[in-house]
C-alpha cells in the first residue's frame, strides 16, 4: 500500500501538505491557517488559463469570495463567481445547467479551472460541472467545512442527487489540488463543525484505534478549532482517505470502506427529503447503527457500539434513527448505489480501527423489530417466543 507523504513546513502544525498518490493525477492537499489569498498563485501553476470560475454558496461567497479572487486576479486570472443556493438539494439537474450555461456565458474553455469554494455540496456539484463541461477541465477543491476538508474534497467523488436517491448521477473526477485554510472554519456554526467532525470519526472508527482514542480525548480542542489539534487531526484524516483512494480510485474494493455509516446516513437523507439534517448527523446515525449491526452479526466485541455512540454524542451528533416506518427505510435502502445483485456492500467494524464489507440484502441490514407473540406448550403453560 502507497502511504501518502506529507511534509510539515516549517511553521510546524499550522502549515502541512500532503499528496494524493494516482500517477499522472497526483495531487497536493494543503492544510494552512489564513491562507486563502495565496491560493490563486497555487491554482495557477497547476491549472494555467486566463480565466477561472469560481462556485459557490451566498453566506461563503460574501465571506471568501473576495479574498479568493483577489489572489485569483493576482495571478492572472479573469474571475467569474457563479453562486447556488445553499444546501443539497443544489445538487440537481437544474443546479448543474445553470453552471454549464453561466461557463458557456463566460467563454470557459478547457483550460478553464473550475473551483468549489465552500462545503460537499459546492464540491460535489461543482466537480461535476467540472467533469462534464467539454468532457473535463481542470477541477479545484477550495473547502470552507469540516466535512469538506475531512472527507469530501479528497478522492474525486463527484454527484448530483435525483428525486429516486442520493449521489445516483455522478463520476470519479480528481481535483488538481485542495487547498484548505482552517481560518474559514471560524465562521461555521457549532451545529456545522460538529456534523463535519462525524466524518473524522469515521476515519478513526474504520482504520486507526490509536486516532479514534485521540479524538475521545479532544472533543472540545477539536469543537473549538484549536489549530494545535485540528490540523493534526485533519491531516491524518486526509492520510486516511488519501492512502485509500491511491489503492482504490474507483471504489472497487478497499473505498467500500469509507462508506461505513453512509447506507442508513443515505437513507435518512432520502427520507428527509435532504432537508432538517445535515449530512454529517445522518453520517453519525448511521455509524451508530451500523457499529449495533457489527455487534449483532458477530463481527465486532461488545461495546464498539457505545465507543462510537459516546464519541458521536461528545461531539454534540445526534445518534438515534428518525422514526419513519421500516418500509420507507427498506425503500430508501433499495435505491442505494452500492446496491448488487439486491445486497448492499454494508460496511461492519471488527473494532475500532478496523472494518469489513459483507453483502446483505436490505431487509437483513434492517431486521424487523422483535415481536412477542404466545404459545401454548402443554403443562409447562405459556412461553415467550421472540421470532
């Protein structure tokens, strides 16, 4: 296996880069502290053009938006900002051609980079305009969230939603860089960091007990950013996912992995309609259950449950399942895109730090509550039978 490589500059923990292993399209991920304005002399030598489109969503354009241009302009670059509406129900049909027909607008050629400045939505509907428009061009990563800089910005997993399921339309397209400045995460909310923070979780519950235990003992560094914890914590983070991409770029064996808690987590999404909950909280509902599900097979100790539960809640996640009926979850399940052969590749821990595939239909990955029912055995009167 190819680790990723990292170097720490020398202004220690608050400067790091790493790389994304993939040959040709290799890729440095940068992890800084008030760097946003450096990023356009970055993007230019990786992706040279005359112009550059920026996406993104209002709150983070108002914020950012200008100090990335600045930098942009700086290094030679004609700027257009196309703005979506927040939250992922823009990742849709109507989102992704507003995008192609604002770059036909602006003259976007093939050199043209397309960057995503703000959260997994803005990246995921980005990257597909991206890998779509001429049949690709160049694809910048610029995350201003936790769950962005953790998890989604890194591997080239690029989709749009359809009213059937999440991510259902999409492609593997890798960025040319990700560029993170940590300073953007101060304007998030609690509700936010917390929810991206779930997908940290994720990495130390599939890979790394030693990493999980660290955040155990720093949920409140990592809640309030401290740099001396959150960069150290994002940079293994990002190891994680880059040592697993640079395996399994199309998600063919290893990557399956990095969708531990995500079947239900799609799930609850679909069933909400992608509103009232944010990813990351359905990421930590769905890791509970899956961890109970670990127990219940036989795969993982007791207690792996409660590690994750507690770690999740410590974070201020939610962890227990909406309450919509078990059909409309086995629906939901059904149109998942890890579906084959009717069972879903269900990602289980065998612990903490480690974790498997095994392929279950839908009704087995959600079995049906336990009834009492009665029986009659003679003279030894009634006995509680649990089916």
């Amino acid at each position: 296996m190819t680790p990723a490589r990292r170097k720490t500059t020398r202004t220690g923990t608050r400067t790091r880069t790493l790389r994304v292993e993939l040959g040709e399209r290799s890729y440095p991920i940068h992890i800084g502290v008030d760097t946003l304005e450096r990023a356009g002399r970055a993007i230019s030598r990786c992706a040279p053009s005359s112009r550059a489109v920026v996406v993104t969503v209002p709150a983070v354009g108002r914020r950012y938006g200008a100090r990335l241009e600045r930098g942009l302009r700086g290094a030679g670059y004609r700027v257009r900002r196309i703005t979506v509406p927040d939250g992922d129900a823009s990742k849709s049909i109507r989102q992704l051609h507003g995008l192609w027909d604002q770059m036909i607008d602006f003259g976007a050629d093939r050199n043209t980079p397309v960057i995503a400045l703000g959260g997994g939505m803005v990246g995921d509907l980005a990257g597909f305009a991206a890998a779509t428009y001429l049949r690709g061009v160049p694809f910048i990563q610029v995350p201003t969230t936790i769950l962005a800089m953790a998890d989604a910005s890194i591997g080239g997993k690029v989709a749009i939603n359809v009213p059937q399921g999440k991510n259902l339309v999409g492609a593997f397209y890798q960025p040319r860089m990700v560029w993170m400045d940590i300073a953007t995460l101060h304007s998030l909310p609690k509700r936010q960091r917390a929810a991206g923070l779930a997908e940290v979780v994720k990495h130390g519950a599939i890979w790394d007990e030693a990493y999980f235990a660290g955040l155990e003992r720093n949920t409140r560094g990592l809640l309030e950013l401290d740099p001396g914890v959150l960069i150290p914590a994002l940079s293994r983070s990002c190891e994680i996912k880059a040592q697993v991409v640079s395996e399994d770029e199309t998600e063919r064996g290893l990557r399956k992995l990095l969708n531990f808690g995500h079947t239900l987590a799609h799930a609850v999404e679909t069933l909400g309609k992608y509103r009232g909950w944010v990813h990351g909280e359905a990421v930590s509902i769905g890791m509970r259950f899956a961890a109970e599900r670990s127990e219940a097979l036989g795969l993982a100790p007791a207690g792996t449950a409660v590690r994750i539960a507690s770690l999740c809640e410590g974070l201020g996640l939610p962890t227990e399942m909406p309450n919509h009926p078990r059909k409309a979850y086995l629906q939901a399940l059904r149109v998942d895109k890890k579906m084959s052969d009717s069972r879903i590749d269900f990602v289980a821990l065998t612990g903490i730090g480690a974790a498997r595939t095994v392929p279950l239909s839908p009704q087995e990955i959600l079995r049906a509550p336990a009834k009492a029912t009665r029986k009659k055995t003679g003279s030894k009167g009634t006995q509680r039978v649990v089916r």
